[in-house]
C-alpha cells in the first residue's frame, strides 16, 4: 500500500467533518494503543504511532488541514507547501513518506540518484525539418570517472559505512514527543562515506567532460519537439545511473513558407491582368518539385488557394500536409504611354458590372447617407 492510498481521515478513525476536539480524541486513543512503550520491539506498533502522529500533526492545524483536503498528499510535496503560502509541509511528507515506506515495504530510498537530465536547444531550418537529417551536438556533460570507476574512492581503497547511521542512510530525531526518521546528515543517506576520495573526481565519481554525441532528426519535427537521447544526461554521483538528453528543436524562420501544423503558407503577388484574365502559376515547394495552381478568372486579394499534399510531412506518420497559397493582386506602379492608353481605353468602355463589389459599396453608401 502506498503513502499517497492512505486517508489521514482513516487512520484516526473519523470522519472528514470531525471538529478538532473528536480529532484530538480519536488520537490520544490510538497514540495510546500503539506507543512504543506499550509495545516493546513491535515495529508494526511503532510505525502506527508514527503514522497517526504525523496524521494529527496535520490534521490538528486548520491550514494544514485545509490544503490537505484540498490537495491531499500533493501538498505535503516539496514546493507545494511554499507555493500556498504555508510552512511545514514538505517536512511532514518526508515524514509521512518515511514512516510508510518502513511500515509498508517501501522504505527511503539508499544509495546515489541517478543524474540530472540535461536539456539542449536546437535550431534547424524548415527545409532541414522536411527532410530529416543527421547531425552531431558537442556538450560538455559530467560522465563516470574512468580511475575510480564512479565509486569516488581512490584506486585501491573502498567505501565504510557511516559511523552516525551505521549503513542504514537513516538517522532517527526526536522531536517533542514524536520520533521519525531522516535520511543520515551525515553520508545523505547513501549508508557509507568516502574517507580516501578519489583524486580526478574528489570523491564524486564524475568528472566533466565534452561529449560529440550523434542526433537523429526525423522529418516533420517541429517546434517545441522533444527528442530524448536516453543515458546521455549528467553521470550519477558515486557510480548511480545517468540521465536522460533532451533536444528541444526550434524552427528558423523562413524566407518564403510559414508554417502551421503540417500546412505551409506563403503570400503570392499576382498582376491585375492576370487576376482579371485568370492563368496558371507555379511554385516550387520543399521536396524540390514544382506545384502548379490555377488561377480563377477574377480572383481577388486575400483568396486563398489550397494545394493538397504539398505542405510539411507528418512526424513519424504518413503523407503531407497542405500547400495555401494567398493571393496578392498587385496594382502597377510604372505604366509606359501604350499601357496606359489602353488602360485609358478599357475605362472608357466600363459600366460598374465589371466590379460588383465597388459598385455595390458606392450605392450602399448613397442610401446610407441619403444622397
């Protein structure tokens, strides 16, 4: 059973209404039952004294109690307790967690912890985002020394245990009336210390030291992929396990192409007489190929169009995304004497039919205003 199954409210054997004076009550009752001194050599009884106190330790202050009931044992996690406001709370679930792992099979965990995971930020750019590639980063990561083998003892000589805690990680304190369990100021909690450390390493059994490590990067990524190289992460002190690597990927921007998901955007000007007339363009996209959109007759600014299958692949998926394309008339600026004779010529011959829109806004707004 594990410390986050068990209700504080069950094992004072009262209900999550009680007022404080039935809490109090329900506790003298058990914290009687279950001392120590009752109970000689019965470590069942003492992890049970131990339980039911750190319960009415919470349960008895109205703060402790509130976030408790709010939370549950969340808030008795390391930073839970600081971030409400309150004070206490990371002690009491390094307690509790002690007391239930004793009385449970679990137990404080002995021994180094594995090591930091490290974080890496990677730029690429789309067209390397499309096709995938193979790349190499260049860190500088601690990594299990090579002359102490990561035990942190120099060559030849070995770990003892602790004196203070005897190799058990665990010292036990009094506190007021109650007794619990820390892990060993002393050794850490490891069980042994290092009296004869290692030169290279002083004793941490890592030193640092730049890595070349190959990466992989599959077509599709995008930003705010995560790519995790297993191990590869700071060395454990003292021969414990290494982290983990992550690549966090970050997209450069484009010259051309916006992208979105798997769609790709970008913005094509087009001449007015080839949005009045209609035509075809082309356009080349990523995978080098060249994609061909029709242009409707008349199209405005602003419309888009869609070419399917043409946009970014789908990351360890099948198929593409999309290819939009908006188009933006453009109005010309530089007219020779011909052009502008026949623009001349082509106004002469408008009635209003040819853009309903212009036309429908000037007498809309002769309503409007009443002209």
């Amino acid at each position: 059973m594990s410390a986050t199954e068990i209700d504080f409210y069950e094992l004072l054997g009262v209900s999550r209404d009680a007022d404080g004076a039935t809490i109090k009550s329900a506790y003298r009752k058990l914290a009687m039952k279950h001392h120590p001194d009752r109970n000689p050599g019965c470590s069942e009884s003492e992890a049970k004294f131990k339980a039911i106190s750190v319960a009415y330790d919470c349960l008895k202050d109205p703060q402790k109690r509130a976030a408790y009931d709010r939370y549950g044992m969340e808030a008795f996690q390391q930073g839970m307790g600081a971030g409400a406001g309150q004070q206490g709370f990371g002690d009491i679930g390094d307690i509790f967690e002690t007391i239930f792992g004793q009385a449970f099979g679990g137990g404080a965990q002995r021994g180094p912890r594995r090591g930091a995971d490290l974080r890496y930020d990677m730029q690429v750019t789309l067209e390397e985002a499309f096709h995938g590639k193979d790349t190499q980063v260049e860190i500088e990561v601690s990594k299990q020394c090579d002359d102490c083998h990561g035990s942190g003892a120099r060559p030849g000589t070995r770990a003892r245990a602790c004196n203070l805690c005897q190799g058990h990680g665990k010292v036990r304190a009094k506190q007021g009336f109650f007794v619990v369990e820390r892990p060993c100021p002393n050794c850490h909690g490891r069980g042994e210390v290092i009296t004869d450390p290692c030169r290279t390493c002083r004793g941490e059994g890592r030193v640092d030291t730049p890595q070349t490590l190959d990466v992989e990067i599959p077509p599709g990524v995008d930003t705010g992929t995560r790519i995790r190289l297993s191990g590869k992460g700071e060395a454990g002190p003292q021969g414990a396990p290494p982290g983990d690597l992550y690549i966090f990927v970050h997209i450069a921007p484009h010259a051309i192409f916006q992208r979105e998901g798997t769609t790709l955007a970008t913005r094509v000007p087009i001449s007015f007489t080839q949005a009045a007339l209609g035509g075809e363009i082309e356009i080349p996209d990523l995978a080098g190929e060249t994609v061909t959109l029709s242009i409707p007759a008349g199209i405005q600014s602003g419309k888009q169009l869609r070419h399917r299958g043409a946009g970014m692949p789908v990351l360890q998926g099948r198929g593409r995304g999309d290819l939009v394309v908006e188009i933006a008339v453009e109005t010309p600026t530089k007219l020779t004497k011909e052009q502008r004779a026949l623009l001349e010529q082509f106004r002469e011959t408008e009635t209003g039919d040819e853009c309903p829109e212009s036309r429908g806004f000037f007498e809309k707004l002769k309503t409007v205003l009443g002209a």
